[in-house]
C-alpha cells in the first residue's frame, strides 16, 4: 500500500509539473560535461558488447532518451508520469515512449542491452529499492549494462537520506551501500564516478554514477 501510495503521489506531481520541469532541464546535459562522459561511456560500453536495445528508465520529458539516440542505440523511454511521455512523444516523435513502472516493468527477460536509471530512483523508498534492482536484473541481457545515477549522502553513517526534492519526496544514498544492493541483485559494478555539484545544479548534493554489468 504505501509502495503505491508513494507512487501515485510522484506520478501526480510530475503531471503537474511536466512542462516547467521539460524547459528546466531540456538543454541540461550542456551545462554537465561530466554527466555527458559517462552517458557516453555507456554507450561505447553497451555498443562494444553487440549492442540491442536500452531502456531509459524514468526518461522524464525524453532528452536523455534521444541523446543516447544520437550516439547510436536503440533506446526508448518509460515513465510513471503520463504527462512526462506526452511532452517526450511531442519533442521526439521518432522515439518510443511508454508509461510505466520500475517496479513491474513491461519488458521480456534478457532482452536489453543496456538500462539506465538517471535520478529516477530517487523518489523510490529505500525498502522497494532492491525490488527495482531485481528487476533491472531481470530485463537485462548477459552482458547488458546499467548506469544508475543519483544524489549522494555525506557520510556512510547514512546509509539513505531523506532530502527536500521540489516535486516530491525523495532520498539520497551512500554509494557503497548502493553498490551492495547493485551487488546483491547480482550486478557486477565496472566503474564509478562522484562528482561535486556544479553551479548550475539545482541540488547541491554529490552526484553519484554507478556503472555496473549482469555476467
């Protein structure tokens, strides 16, 4: 119940909020030359495995969907907000965008190359987290690779964290105790990057981009 309930309240507030949060963050990746690095190595990673198709997990209004486009993938995006795929399926109309949930995702066993997760986790409460890895897991292919982004806490004696997010309530992580999960849901970490906040960040928090890879 409380899995759904805090659903319900994200997708809500992303539908309210879907086309000022589009205009925020539409040209974002300019600003993040780091961020763009690691969705670039992600792709020569997922590429140089054969390559297939990658889901964008949370694509919000698509521009990160259609930047892994640009690079050469497959990708598509699903989102719980049915605001969010309306904007994304106007802006890129030649990319697949579905509604949907990280929880019970609609896609068939081992069947992506790749899945990222960019801040997409963030509204998740910290018990339902390992059910999304699980589920990560299972959608990827042998070899497939995930990028999980997302907002740091300061010290492990924080393993997650409650934060005042804008649109709705959210949590933060210590990396290594992500990792564990990653690694318990039987992912292999291939690399990490923590980055300090830039300037143009709206939260003033550590990013966090975790590469991993199902054996």
């Amino acid at each position: 119940m409380v899995e759904h309930d805090v659903l319900g309240v994200t997708r809500d507030a992303y539908d309210a909020m879907a086309l000022t949060y589009a205009q925020m963050f539409r040209d974002s990746l300019q600003d993040s030359p780091l961020d763009r690095a690691m969705l670039d190595a992600f792709a020569a990673v997922v590429i140089a495995g054969g390559g297939g198709r990658v889901a964008d997990l949370g694509c919000g209004p698509g521009h990160v969907t259609a930047y892994l486009a640009e690079l050469g993938l497959p990708a598509f995006g699903l989102d719980v907000s049915p605001a969010m795929i309306e904007l994304a399926r106007e802006a890129y109309p030649d990319l697949r965008f579905d509604v949907g949930t990280m929880t019970a995702l609609t896609i068939a066993d081992g069947t992506l190359a790749g899945a990222l997760s960019r801040w997409s986790i963030i509204h998740t409460p910290p018990p339902v987290v390992p059910t999304i890895l699980a589920e990560f897991h299972r959608v990827l292919a042998p070899g497939g690779h995930l990028l999980l982004c997302f907002s740091a806490t300061e010290n492990p004696s924080h393993p997650t964290q409650v934060f005042d997010h804008t649109v709705a309530p959210a949590y933060r992580w210590w990396p290594d105790h992500l990792a564990t999960l990653l690694r318990d849901a039987g992912l292999t970490e291939v690399a990490r990057m923590i980055r300090q906040p830039e300037p143009t960040d709206r939260r003033q928090f550590e990013s966090v981009h975790l590469l991993a890879r199902k054996p």
